[in-house]
C-alpha cells in the first residue's frame, strides 16, 4: 500500500495534557484553533449545533490487537478494533461534539476527547441523516422506531 499523507488544520486547545478520564474531558470545554487561512471554509458553519472532529492521536504509541476496554481490568479483552482506544493501528480520533461558539477561526465545543495541542485533521457538520444509523433507516423506512437488541 501506499503511504497516506495529512496536514493538520488547526489544533486543540484545552487543560488536557495526558491522558485521563475520557468521561471528565467530554464533560469540558475546548476550542479548536483552526489555521486562519481556513477562515473562509467557515462559513456557514453556525448553521450547525454539532461536529464531527476528526484529529491524529499523536500521543499515541503503538496497539495492541486485544485491549480491556476502557482500560478496565474487569472488563475482558476484545478486538482493538472493537473498542474506543486511542492505541490503534492508525492513530485517528473521531468524536462528535456540541458547537457553543464560534469566534472567527476558533469554535469552542463541548464532548470532545482529545489532549491540548492535538492536531485536527478535519471537522465536518454533524448531520443526523448522514452521521446516525437512526437517521439512515428513517430515511429508508419512515415509520422506523428504534429497539434494543
């Protein structure tokens, strides 16, 4: 295969500097700190009340092929793949977030799991009938009503 290159488009900013709760940090607040040549790609972005960020876990060395999730020793161990660790076999991090502002080049969200200074490789509106499977089989079948399995 060949290699694959990215370029990050901004950082984030927050009081996260190693790795911790991810519950506590979802609960926080951090800003994304975009390249300002990114400003135009902005626009129409307050549209939107969520974002999906996509960001390269650069604190992250190497994985494990089975991992307990969570890091909970009680919890037995499955398939990396499975599960929502940072140590995987591409070190990428997807969460989607709750936008609470934005000022010029920076937004500041809430629920995002990542390290101050992570570099963001991408962000994108959160769009129910795109980003949820609840919104993909509505769109398929509109009296869809969801149930546990």
């Amino acid at each position: 295969m060949s290699e694959i290159f990215y370029h990050p488009i901004g950082l984030v900013e927050n009081t996260f500097q190693e790795s911790g709760n991810p519950k506590k940090m979802r609960n926080s607040i951090s800003e994304l700190v975009l390249d300002e040549k990114f400003l135009p790609a902005l626009d129409g972005l307050e549209r939107f009340k969520h974002l999906v960020v996509i960001y390269h876990l650069d604190r992250s060395v190497g994985y494990k092929d089975r991992v307990h999730p969570m890091g909970d020793l009680s919890i037995p161990k499955r398939g990396v793949l499975a599960t929502r660790s940072p140590c995987r076999p591409n070190p990428i991090g997807l969460t989607v977030v709750e936008i609470l502002e934005i000022r010029g080049n920076k937004i500041k969200v809430t629920g995002l799991d990542a390290l101050s200074g992570t570099p963001i490789l991408d962000i994108k509106p959160y769009e129910e009938h795109f980003d949820s499977p609840l919104g993909l089989e509505k769109e398929r079948n509109p009296d869809y009503r969801p149930t546990d399995r």
